[in-house]
C-alpha cells in the first residue's frame, strides 16, 4: 500500500450497464480492475484501508448513469 499514489473509481458505459472500474496509481506502474472480476472486492479492502480514503466514492461514481464520473478516492500527499 506504501507504494499506491492514487486510486480512481470510474464507469464504463456497456450501452445496457454500467461497469464500475478501479484504476490504481503507483510509483511505477499503474493497474485496472473492474467490478467483474473475482478479486474485486480484494481490491476494495486494500484500498479502503488507505489513510484518508474516501468512503463516499460509489455514490459520486453512480450517478448519473452512464457518464464516466471519474472520482478520486485517494491521492498520496508527498
């Protein structure tokens, strides 16, 4: 976790749904998930243990439907 810079929440229209993803910055690398697959809510535990994470992003990633509504959920202070 020490090496994660910046977590981000957003949707992805799938024309029926919306697929919520997770795009995870760190210092060399950067991954993606998304709500589909089986380690999600892995992904989820880690992040929301990040100091100063913010517990409120699925409702600002929500709504409205169908729009990207990129949200930052944490970002490392240096």
């Amino acid at each position: 976790p020490e090496a994660i810079q910046q977590v981000a929440f957003f949707k992805r229209d799938q024309i029926t749904t919306d697929l919520i993803c997770c795009e995870i910055i760190a210092r060399d690398e950067t991954w993606f998930f998304h709500e589909e697959q089986p380690e999600w809510s892995d992904v989820l535990e880690l992040v929301q243990q990040l100091p100063g994470f913010d517990d409120e992003w699925l409702s600002k990633v929500m709504l409205p439907p169908f729009a990207e509504n990129r949200t930052i959920a944490f970002e490392r202070r240096s």
